[in-house]
C-alpha cells in the first residue's frame, strides 16, 4: 500500500515534558476530516514519539495510516524526536472516519496519550 498524501489543513499538536513528571500532548484531542495532516511538534523533554496501538486502530484504515507514516520504527510507531523544534507530519490521506488514539512510546507509563477524530 503506498502513502496518501494529505489534501487538507494541517493541525499542530506539541509533544511536551516538564520537570520529569508532567508528559503530554498539547492539545491532547484534535478533531480532522479525511485528507488533512496531522504535525507533532517536539518542545521539550524528549525523547518523544508518536505510536497507535495496532489493536486500537480501526481494521479497514490500519494498513493505509502505516502507509503514510515514514521513517517507522516498528508498525504505526514513528522514529524518536529528540531536539526541540523536530517535527513529524502523518497524513491522514485515506483514513475512514473514527477515533485514533496514540501515545507516546517512551512516555506511556506517564500517561502521555491522546486521540485523534477523524469526522
């Protein structure tokens, strides 16, 4: 399957860490529609990534959201960012409307989580 690229806006979500406790996603919710793109922005206390739960992610759009994701590191989970100002940009090409939840992989016992809606 080959990557959609994105059609539509895009929406900036920063990827935060503060004094060893308080890691999160800011906004933590973001609402898109199909064909817009989503750019997680690295701010501070990395390293950060940007990971979907393979059993979370809507059968019919698991294999397309992959496809548009580069330079994973493992299925639906995208490389490290480790300075300040690194962004990483995923496509929501193709994506059938539905709930997308991801985490941090580094920070998830720290309940770095949010979600994405795809309308």
């Amino acid at each position: 399957m080959s990557k959609i690229p994105a059609t539509g806006q895009t929406v900036e979500i920063k990827l935060l860490g503060d004094d060893g406790q308080n890691y999160r996603f800011e906004p933590t919710a973001v609402t898109i529609k199909p064909g817009d793109a989503v750019k997680f922005v690295m701010v501070s206390g990395g390293p950060h990534n940007i990971s979907f739960d393979p059993a979370t992610v809507p059968p019919e759009s698991k294999a397309q959201l992959d496809a548009n994701m580069d330079q994973k590191i493992s299925e639906l989970s995208s490389p490290l960012l480790m300075n300040p100002g690194e962004t990483y940009t995923i496509s929501f090409g193709g994506i059938k409307p539905g709930v997308y939840e991801f985490h941090c992989t580094p920070h998830l016992a720290m309940g770095m989580k949010g979600t994405i809606t795809v309308q």
